[in-house]
C-alpha cells in the first residue's frame, strides 16, 4: 500500500475534538486499494488547545499506520545525494517551461498570419 503524507486535520464538535485523517485499505472484493477516512475522538475542548489536538492527532496516526509525520523531511537515508541531484536538481536545472511557453507562442502568431 502507497503511503500518505499526510497529517489529518482536527474539528471542534460540540465539546470535544475530532480527528480525522485518510488511510489506504486494500478493498477485499476488488482487490484494489482505497482511501478511507477514520475519525478518531481527540479530547475535551477545556482539556487541551487545537495544537495539542493537531499534536494528539499526529501520534494516533503514527499508532495505526506506522509513519512518522512529525516533519516533513524523511530522515530515513532513503533519499541519497546522488538521486536527489539525478532526480530533482537536474531536471529543475534543464527546464523545459519556457520551451513550451515559446512553442505555443509560435503557434498562436503562426496561425493568425
């Protein structure tokens, strides 16, 4: 199953909090996964701040799925300096925008002439 990086968002109902955050489940008569949307009762309002909710919310999903989303950066060594350079500095460096850009330019004032 993919994983989401996602930290859930909370709501206030009445007097306490909620919070909600999408899990991929693997659908048992398809066979395909699907995102389902868990609610989890937070605590009293009097109890604690949205903050701590937000902070309450993010270790019940690392409990049930097992992922870390306390950061944002992954600090598990899986993203070398080798592949970011090869897959994200490079293709940034190259560009290929404004070549588009141009292309439909062209285009635009070919066709009017």
């Amino acid at each position: 199953m993919g994983k989401s990086h996602q930290a859930g968002w909370v709501s206030l109902r009445g007097k306490q909090w909620f919070g909600y955050f999408r899990q991929t489940v693997l659908d048992p008569e398809t066979g395909e996964e699907r995102v389902k949307k868990v609610c989890v009762k937070l605590a009293l309002k009097t109890k604690m701040t949205k903050l701590q909710a937000r902070e309450a919310l993010r270790v019940e999903v690392t409990k049930r799925t097992g992922q870390n989303l306390g950061g944002r950066v992954l600090k598990d060594s899986s993203v070398t300096f080798e592949w970011f350079v090869l897959n994200r500095y490079f293709p940034l460096r190259k560009g290929t925008g404004g070549q588009k850009r141009r292309k439909k330019r062209f285009l635009r004032f070919s066709s009017i002439s």
